[in-house]
C-alpha cells in the first residue's frame, strides 16, 4: 500500500498534485532546485509564485535534494518537459528501489522525438512506470475542483494501483494501456491551445475557433495514430478533453501566449512577462518536426511553426489556412 510520494518540480502542477496525494497520503515530498521556495514551503506551507493565496497541507514538506526520492515508493516526474533527462538522469544516479513507482505528468515531446516516458525509461529501466494526462489545469485541481484524468500504463495491475491512489471524492481518475496516445495528445493539443489564442487576440470569434479546435482533433488524431497512439485515445480525456480545457481556459498558459502573439506581441517579451514554461512554444518545433518526418498533412500545426519560428503574421498564417484548397471533412 502507498501511503507516502515524491514529486519531482515545485511548480503550479507539481504543486496541484501534491494537494491531490495529500488526501490519499501521509506525507507528499516536493523536491525543487529553489531552496526559497522550498523554504516557504516548509515554512509557510504555500507556493505563492505558483498557486497563490492557497494554504497547503502541513503533510506538504519540499526539499532541494533529489535523493531524499529514494525514501518514497512513488516518485511523480513533474518538471518541464526540457528538464525530464536531466531529472531521469539524476534520479538514475541515487540509489533508488526497482519497485519505486515511476509517474511522467509533464505534457510534451523532446527535440528528437522522444516521449517523457521513453526518457524516463531509458534512464530507469527497471521501475514500475505510468504516465497521468488529461483536462487538468493546476489551479482548480489544487482547490479541489471536479477534474477527470486518465492513468495509462501496460501493466492493468499498475494503473488500478494508481487509480487507487489518485481517485478521491473531486477526482476520477480512468485507466488506459495507451502510454503513446495518451502522452501524445497531451502534447500536441498545446500546439492547438497557442493557435486558440492567436485566434482570440486577432478577434476572429467563436465560429473560428470552434473550426479550430474541432479541425485540431482531426489532425491531432491523424499525426497521434502515425506516432503509435489508439485512435479511441483522442477522443478521450487526454485527446479531445484536454484540447477543449487548454484551448478556451484563462488559466492555459499556452492560450495565453497565443492571444498575446494574436494582439501583435513578440514572442519573448511574451514568454517573460509569463514567468512560467509554455510548453507549446518548444513543442511545436518538436512536433513540427516529427509530423513532418513522419509524413503527416499537419497544416495547423504548420500555420503555427510559422508563426513563432519563422516570423510570420499570424493574419497571414490563419489567412492561408482559410484559403487552401478544400477538401472532404473526413479527409
């Protein structure tokens, strides 16, 4: 029986998750590199950079050293996604139990492709591994708000133990064997999210971005089944669920950069004034170039490489994507 977690990352979601266990569990470990925050943790039991005004569990403790993992039988991977090989590898490199169970939450894909999961397991091939995605934005789950999530790992036995430990009365938690969808569409739906806001901040209405989202679907579902997904897994809580949640939601960073880019900002000046990762920015690049590798007609995700990488108007972008050659809906 798990009754005690390490989370990996101090942020908003690691953050979320830990007010999550803290009902389920008898002590819920944050391991950060910020000593400061580590010590308003322990100290003050918030994190007000992250979530503020919230008052966290005095079963909440945070630390800066990552072999305090090694005490934990469950260990939740919850740093950005650029920063999951450095961790993995960290973790690697403490003496940590091949029985410790491992949990990717973080939403993206490497530069070369790889997903959280593979980086993780190619540090840490021997341990227990799932991945957690779904329509969970940080700050309602942190206040206990209804939230659904879906738990994918290969062994059926893993995901009920897990669904077990994350289920409580606000948050129901499914199960799923599909790590590659699930991971996937986590992913990719942040492409969607940034091109969402875009089309807010342009003005171009609720018409536009309802063709968005649901011509997002298709090609979400069309590029997650090439890189190894199950179709049935994008129109799921991790698919469909979370591009609805991150693509209309104030709280979706990755929305947020999108409709400022839409009102004519520069993208850094835009990522600064965030002060948190976007995970949709670096992923689109990662994306981009996996669809393309593999072969996939990807014109949203195109429009919006265009967009932060290549300096185009996001008029013009969204203007071409109107006025390509048409085509069955099914296609």
């Amino acid at each position: 029986m798990i009754t005690r977690a390490a989370i990996l990352g101090t942020g908003s979601w690691g953050t979320a998750l830990a007010c999550l266990l803290a009902h389920r569990l008898d002590e819920v470990c944050l391991i950060g590199r910020n000593q400061k925050t580590a010590d308003e943790i322990n100290q003050n039991h918030s994190n007000q950079h992250y979530i503020p005004n919230l008052s966290l569990d005095t079963k909440i403790i945070a630390s800066t050293d990552i072999k305090r993992a090694q005490d934990y039988p469950l260990v939740l991977f919850v740093v950005p996604t650029s920063a999951t090989e450095a961790s993995a590898s960290q973790l690697a490199s403490v003496d940590l139990p091949e029985n410790t169970i491992l949990v990717s939450c973080a939403k993206g894909i490497s530069a070369n492709g790889e997903r959280m999961s593979q980086i993780i397991h190619r540090h840490l091939p021997n341990n227990p591994l799932a991945v957690l995605s779904g329509p969970n934005h940080a700050e309602e789950v942190s206040r206990n708000l209804a939230t659904c999530a879906v738990i994918g790992a290969k062994e059926k036995e893993l995901s009920e133990q897990l669904q077990d430990v994350f289920t409580t009365n606000f948050f129901r938690c499914y199960t799923s064997d599909d790590i590659a969808g699930i991971e996937l569409g986590g992913a990719i739906k942040n492409i969607f999210s940034i091109a969402a806001g875009i089309a807010d901040g342009i003005g171009l209405g609720d018409n536009a971005i309802a063709a968005l989202v649901t011509r997002g679907l298709a090609e979400m579902t069309r590029l997650g089944t090439a890189l190894g997904g199950q179709m049935e897994t994008f129109i799921g809580l991790s698919g469909v669920g979370d591009l609805m949640a991150t693509c209309y939601s104030p709280h979706s960073r990755n929305n947020r950069v999108g409709k400022a880019l839409g009102k004519g900002g520069n993208l850094d000046d835009i990522i600064a004034n965030l002060g948190m990762v976007a995970e949709g920015v670096p992923n689109t690049k990662s994306i981009y170039d996996a669809g393309h590798k593999a072969g996939v007609r990807i014109p949203l995700i195109d429009a919006v490489y265009q967009i932060l990488y290549e300096k185009k108007s996001a008029v013009t972008a969204l203007e071409e994507l109107l006025t390509r050659d048409t085509r069955p809906e099914t296609d």
